[in-house]
C-alpha cells in the first residue's frame, strides 16, 4: 500500500483552490464558478481523508509486523 501523504497534499490543494473559486463566485454573483469551488472543496475533503485512511493503514500494517 503506498503513503498517503500524497493524497493529503492534493486534498489541501483543491480545498485551497475551490475556497478560491467559491469567493471569486461570491464577489462576482457568479453561482457557476461558486458550485465549482463548491466541488473541488469536497473533493479536497475526500482526499485528505483517503490520504489518512491510507497513512493509518499502513501505521497498522507496520505495527503489525513488530
């Protein structure tokens, strides 16, 4: 199983980008661009928590071992 820090860090860049996105949608009025930052926010979420499913896992499997 490989290391999830990768995936935590693609979490946090599209939570970043999506918050970008949502204020940019606010200031504009522009509700298109404010879901898209909605979604990339979510999607950001789902990552960080995968990429800590996967750190956990592998901290199991390593305990395991001992």
């Amino acid at each position: 199983m490989s290391n999830g820090n990768a995936d935590k860090i693609k979490g946090k860049a599209n939570k970043a980008k999506g918050e970008m996105k949502d204020q940019v949608g606010n200031l504009t009025d522009n509700k298109k661009v404010q879901a898209s930052g909605k979604k990339d926010k979510v999607k950001g979420e789902v990552q960080d928590t995968f990429g800590d499913a996967k750190n956990e896992a592998n901290e199991t499997k390593t305990d395991q071992k001992k």
